[in-house]
C-alpha cells in the first residue's frame, strides 16, 4: 500500500514523498511549501490568472509605470558552495546512519541529490524566471490592450533594468512576452547602473548602509527568535528526524534556502528533496525568520529605510503626469530592496505594533511570501475619466490595491489625491542630506 502511495505522489505532485505509515505519518502540499518561502517564493504561487481586461466605466487608461522584481534565480555564491560543502555532508551523514528511520521515498531522492549549480553563475535569472516574465507581460497586455499593443515603438514603451544579468534577462523575457522573440532586438534600453538613482537608490545612500544595513542592531530581532522557543522547537525536531544531534539554526535556515530555490526552479516537477523534512509548523517558522530580516531590514524598521525610496515615488509621478511627453509606459526590472521600500513608502502592509521576536503567533501582513516573490511588482496607471479629473490606479502582483489615504471603495484615487498624499516626501526628497552625514 505504502508503495502504491507514493507512485500517486510521484504522478500528482500534489503531496510531498511520505508514506502512511509511523516513520512516513506526515504529510504537506506542495501549495503549504510554496506559499511559505518568502522571497524564493515562484511567483506562480502568487501570481493573479485571472487576465481579462480591466474595465472601468468612463475611464481609459493613458499612462503605466511599473516596478518588476526580477524571476526566479540562482542562489549567491556563498549559498551555492555551502550547498555543495555543509548541505552535501548532512546528505552523507543522514545516509550513513544506521538509526535513521525516514521516509523510503525520501531516502531514495536524497541519495540521487547533487547541486549542480556553478559558482560562476552565482544570481542568474533561470528559466522559470524567464517564464515568470514572459507571462507577467503576456497576462498585463491582456489587461490593457490599447496601452500596451504588441508591436514595439520606442516613444511609446520605456524599459530600464540594473547593471546585472538577472534584471537584464527579466526585461528580455517581459519584452518577449509583449512584442515575441523576434522583436526583442529592436528594444533601446538606457544605459544599466549597478547604483541606479531609481532603480537601486540605497545603493546610493552610505547613511543607510551604516545605520541599517550594516548596523548589527538591525538584526537583534531575528537573533532573538533564532535563540528562542520556537526555533528551538523546530531544530530538535529536525535532529530527531535525522538522528543528527549537530543541527543548528544556520543548518537548518540553509536546508530551507535550497528547498525554496529548488522548489522555485521547477514548476513541473516535486518540489526540492529537503522541503520533506519540513512540516507546516517548521516552514512556518523559518518563514517568520525572514519576514523578521526583510522588515527591520527593508521594510519598517528603520524610516530612513522607507524614506529614501522617494526618487523613485517622484519619477513615478513624472511618468504618469498627462503633461507628460515621456513615453506612455514605463517598465524597471530591478531587486527586492526596491520593491519593500517602495511598498513601505506606500503605507503598505503595515501592521498596527511593529514586527519583533515574540509575534510569531500572530497575525500579520508583512509576509515576504505573498510581498516580495520572485517578480513581484507594483504598478500604478494613469486614468482619464468623463467630467473627472485623472485618476489612478494602483495594483501590487496583478491586484488592485487601495493606497492608505486613498478612498477604500473605489478602485480608483485621484491624482491629485496622490500627489497631496506624497508631497512632503517627493517635494522635499532630499536624498543627499538623508543619506550623508
């Protein structure tokens, strides 16, 4: 019977390798593990299907402006050789044992495990990540077929990526999906920053470095809940599964970093062997450690973090103005630390207390899964309404989302209602005396 089982898992997908029986009892989709990876989450996991075209009556769009995260990608060098070296030898410790009383199905997969990823390839875009493109674009031109026409004019489509592979990728494969692969040459692209004011604007502000980023402060949260209950919880549990008494946090937090980018690069296939070892509690868990980083670090720890984001609130706004001679749709494939900041910026995902160690238990709306995953983006476009002033919309992963301050039963905020909303941070943006002492 526990045979048969896992011949309909390895069909389906649907349920990740355990048997029914003791050492096998537990079970979890491949849905609780995608939904639970934080910024390695495939954008499949969260991506809005549902492309019609969006409709609003008296109203036609003029004007987009969209921020795109870049697709699924290759881990970073350091990641890719503890891949090889640290998770490798837990590979062999695990099979060594003679007490080890797992999962036949999970046994069999972990014994044919390898990380055939090159070092040399540290952060690429990967082919799901081209496929995460491709169709963003395909289903937002679906959207708004008058505003973005498949055949490409270079005074009516901007595109703009950073000075590195997996934005450059991304904005080909967006490009792919609106005009085929046969127009893609035809694409002007501005010259690529590694410090792009708009695109990658911390990159430019040394305060922000100093105070945030490299502030051992920053973490003091995360520090906490890895020495805490719970996480304690979980990586006993770990040691019990694998008899291996020597597992700690940054062990398990790697087993978990592989099992997210092995399970993003493939759609079609069972997600990574080492998400097994985790239940939901566990995913749960190392997911919350994330969100707990991403906040303090990106999102509302720190208002400088969020403030600093204002470049890119004012070139927005420039792009959308109906005054405007810059062409009509405007696309910045570019990073995590970007979108986070600007969704902070916004007033976005803000929870009432701020995020610390002991609000594992609670419930919360900065979750990095569902906020940041691979290719998350934030769009805004530009109405024009009979006898109404513009109008805007604004949409986060394909949805429309409502800005606070904004009306909360409308789809739609004034321009003018954005603009007074932003004033104080796009007027007096001043980035240089933030970000220098």
């Amino acid at each position: 019977m526990c045979n048969i089982f896992i011949i309909i898992i390895s069909l389906s997908f649907l349920t990740v390798g355990y048997c029914a029986d003791d050492k096998c009892r537990g079970s979890i989709s491949r849905e609780d593990i995608e939904s639970h990876l934080s910024t390695k989450t495939p954008y499949r996991a969260i991506a809005n299907f549902n492309d019609k075209p969006l409709v609003i009556e008296g109203c036609q769009p003029q004007r987009l402006w969209a921020v795109i995260r870049h697709g699924t990608r290759n881990p970073s060098k350091k990641v890719i050789k503890k891949a090889k070296t640290k998770l490798m030898d837990i590979k062999q410790d695990i099979l060594s044992r003679e007490d080890v009383d797992m999962c036949p199905d999970f046994l069999q997969r972990l014994k044919t495990w390898q990380f055939n990823v090159s070092a040399e390839e540290e952060k690429f875009l990967v082919a799901e990540g081209e496929d995460e493109l491709l169709e963003l674009a395909e289903r937002m031109q679906n959207r708004f077929p008058q505003l973005l026409p498949e055949e490409y004019d270079p005074s009516r489509f901007y595109f703009k990526y950073t000075a590195t592979q997996r934005t450059l990728k991304s904005a080909q494969s967006f490009a792919t999906g609106l005009f085929g692969r046969h127009k893609i040459g035809e694409i002007v692209y501005p010259e690529a920053l590694h410090k792009d004011p708009v695109l990658r604007f911390y990159k430019l502000c040394s305060r922000w470095q100093s105070d945030v980023d490299k502030n051992p402060q920053t973490f003091d949260n995360v520090r906490k809940f890895l020495q805490g209950g719970q996480m304690l919880h979980v990586i006993e549990h770990l040691r019990q599964i694998t008899r291996l008494s020597h597992l700690d946090a940054n062990t398990v937090r790697l087993i978990y970093t592989i099992c997210g980018f092995e399970t993003a690069w493939q759609r079609r296939k069972a997600p990574s062997v080492w998400c097994q070892l985790f239940d939901r509690n566990t995913l749960k868990t190392l997911e919350f450690v994330e969100d707990l980083e991403y906040y303090w670090n990106d999102g509302y720890g720190y208002e400088l973090t969020h403030r600093i984001a204002c470049p890119a609130m004012a070139n927005m706004f420039k792009h959308i103005d109906p005054q405007s001679s810059l062409p009509n749709s405007t696309f910045y494939f570019t990073h995590s630390g970007t979108v986070l900041k600007l969704l902070a910026h916004l007033g976005l995902y803000k929870d009432q207390m701020p995020l610390t160690h002991q609000d594992f238990d609670k419930e919360r709306k900065w979750r990095t899964s569902t906020i940041d995953a691979f290719a998350s983006n934030v769009a805004f476009g530009l109405y024009e309404c009979n006898n109404r002033e513009p109008m805007v919309l604004t949409m986060h992963q394909e949805r429309v989302i409502h800005i606070p301050g904004c009306p909360q039963d409308s789809d739609l905020c004034s321009l003018s209602t954005l603009r007074q909303l932003f004033a104080d941070s796009v007027d007096n943006c001043n980035f240089e005396e933030m970000c220098f002492k």
